[in-house]
C-alpha cells in the first residue's frame, strides 16, 4: 500500500507500514544520494502519526544536505533540530527562509528564529512561534 492510501484510511497495522517503508529503503539502497526516498522515509513516520525513528531523522538531515532548496525539507530538518535541542543548528536553517525576499515577514520560520534568538530551546521555542502565529491571527475573519 502507498503511504498516502495508508495514512487517508487511518491504517494503525504496523506491517502495512513497514511494507511501505520497505519501498523506501529499496529505493534509498538504489540511489543513496536521490533525497526523495529519505524524505519520504521520514515522513511515513508523520503520515503515521508516530514519532520518526533515529534512522529517519537521520535520513531527513541527510535529505536535506541533498536537497538545500527544498524549503519543505529544510523546514522540517530545522524542526527537527528543535526538538533535539540543537539550536545553532536549527538557526542556520531556518535563516534562509526566514529572511526569504518573497516570505511573508512574519513567516513560521521567522517566528521560530525569533523564539531560538530569545533563548527558548526545543518545545518551548515551538510553542512560543505557535503563540506568536496566533496572536497575529487573533481578531482577523475570513469574510
């Protein structure tokens, strides 16, 4: 089964997931520097709705040494710092998309540098942007 017909049918077997994965891993063998099957790789892990394991962080990092213009990638690569409380890191990746000519200027990326430069760390940074994200939102209406 594909990831995605796996994820919109809410599947909690664990063997359709490690089969899709599978796929994956064949893929990675074939091409170590093709960055779409670590990508996809980690992001099994989210479409499952489960925390991504070592080698899937580790895939995701490396997709993003591959793939540097994907802002998607770079994106969750830096949350991924985050969480691991590696922040320095986290700030080198996000400033490109922070400071993005064409980014909205309080963009999701900006949000969480401003959290890092402030001195939150992991889960705190993540909820000071998301705080942050909503107070920009507050008292707008889709009319």
């Amino acid at each position: 089964m594909k990831l995605r017909t796996l994820a919109a049918a809410k599947s909690t077997d664990p063997a359709a997931w490690n089969a899709a994965r599978a796929s994956l891993v064949k893929a990675n063998r074939a091409d170590p520097d093709d960055a779409e099957p670590l990508w996809w790789f980690w992001q099994s892990f989210v479409l499952q709705g489960i925390d991504p394991s070592p080698s899937a962080i580790k895939g995701l990092h490396r997709a993003q040494e591959l793939a540097p213009q994907d802002d998607h990638v770079r994106f969750a690569a830096a949350m991924a710092r985050i969480s691991a409380n590696e922040t320095a890191a986290a700030q080198r990746l996000l400033r490109p998309l922070a400071y993005h000519p064409h980014a909205a200027a309080d963009n999701p990326a900006s949000r969480l540098l401003a959290a890092l430069e402030a001195g939150k760390k992991g889960d705190e940074a993540i909820k000071a942007a998301e705080n942050k994200e909503k107070e920009g939102t507050a008292g707008t209406s889709e009319d």
